[in-house]
C-alpha cells in the first residue's frame, strides 16, 4: 500500500509559468510534510516543509498548500526557471524521526 | 556547515557477494538514515540509527544489515546481493530525530552482474 502519492509522474513547464506539483497521503497521523529537490548526481536536499498546523508555507517562488481534510498538498513553483528542472519528493512524517517518501514528480521547465 | 561521504562511489559486486557501503558525517548529527533509490519509487528506508548506541529497521530491511560504529559513522552491508540488481544506495543525517531536516550524501550506485 503506498502511503504518498505524487502526480503528476513528470510535468513540463515553460519558463514563467507556475508549476504545481500534487501529493495526498493515507495517515492522518502524519503531521510533518517536507518537500525534497533532487538534481542528476546528487542527493536530495530540503526545499521547503510544512506542519500540519498550517494551511500555507511560502519561502521565495515555492508555496506548499496543505489541506489537512482531504489529506492533500501541493507546491507551486511561481516563475519557473531552468535551474528549477528536477525531481520533486514529497515526504510525510512525525516526531518519530522517519520520513516516507512519495515516488517523485520529474519538472522540466524549458526556456 | 557539514559534509556526508559515502563510500564507494560506485560499486560492483557478483550474485550472492556480500557488500559494504559505507557513510561519515562530520555534521555532529545523532540521527543517520541509510535509504535505498530504484529509479521512479522514490526513497525506501532500510535502516536508521537515532543516536550512537541505537539501530532501528526501516520498511526494507531484509536482506541488509546496519552498523553504527560511532556517532560519525554509519555503514551498511548487503548480505546477499541479488543479480541485476541495480539501485542508488543514499545515506542521511539529522540533528535529532524530531522534524529535523535530513541531509543526504551523493551516493553510492550498485550493480550486481
């Protein structure tokens, strides 16, 4: 059964536009949602994360909107860039230390 | 700032071989994680450790063993590797356990012949 789920798979974007990147989840216990970024080569780093407390967390052109109802969430990228072409995760959590990982939404933005 | 190693960068290995990956840390960090990456799935969790003295199993744990030698260091061995088996094998750390951001290492790809 998996616990995240991401879509879309892969996403195409032109430079400028908003990218939305989706992510819904099975366990209400959940209350920790961190965003990883992913380049060819590297290991992921955190973008941006949120706690199930809020309904909104900004951090420059990346938003998380989380609507902890219908255990959903998403990130919009605002005025996408080249450099933003990657693989997106979306993590769930708690205080237990471990993080469940969704399979990845792959974005191109092409310039 | 901090940095994770792992080691090897790359590492090839034949059916039923057993394999060491290795991971240091110089982050200070209590909390490291090995995961396993196969292409399109996404992050699985093999083993994690919260503090020095501490191993825990992750959602993949059979067929892998962990050991954290000290608080820098974490490795992790594949008792038995299976043929065609190709994965990206990622090491992390964190400050604690308790909504801390994990810091990842690049690396290290396996091919088993």
């Amino acid at each position: 059964q998996q616990q995240v789920r991401q879509s879309p798979q892969s996403l195409t974007v032109w430079e400028g536009e908003t990218a939305i990147l989706n992510c819904s989840y099975e366990n209400s216990a959940f209350d920790y949602f961190p965003w990883y970024q992913q380049f060819p080569g590297e290991g992921p780093a955190l973008l941006i994360a949120i706690r199930s407390v809020s309904d909104k967390k900004e951090d420059g052109r990346f938003t998380i909107f989380f609507n902890k109802r219908e255990k959903k969430l998403s990130l919009h990228i605002t005025d996408s860039q080249p450099g933003d072409s990657a693989t997106y995760f979306c993590a769930v959590g708690a205080n237990t230390g471990k993080l469940t990982f969704g399979h990845g939404t792959i974005l191109r933005v092409h310039p | 700032g901090g940095i994770i190693t792992q080691t090897p960068k790359f590492l090839i290995g034949q059916e039923g071989q057993k394999l060491t990956l290795k991971c240091q840390q110089n982050f200070n960090h209590d909390t490291m994680y090995w995961y396993r990456q196969d292409s399109g799935k996404g992050l699985r969790l093999i083993y994690y450790s919260i503090t020095e003295n501490d191993l825990q199993k992750g959602d993949l744990s059979e067929g892998y063993d962990a050991s954290r030698e000290k608080k820098s260091s974490f490795s992790l061995t594949v008792t038995s590797a299976q043929k065609n088996e190709m994965a990206v094998f990622l090491c992390a750390s964190s400050i604690d356990s308790f909504y801390a951001e994990q810091f990842f290492g690049p690396g290290t790809r396996l091919t088993v012949l």
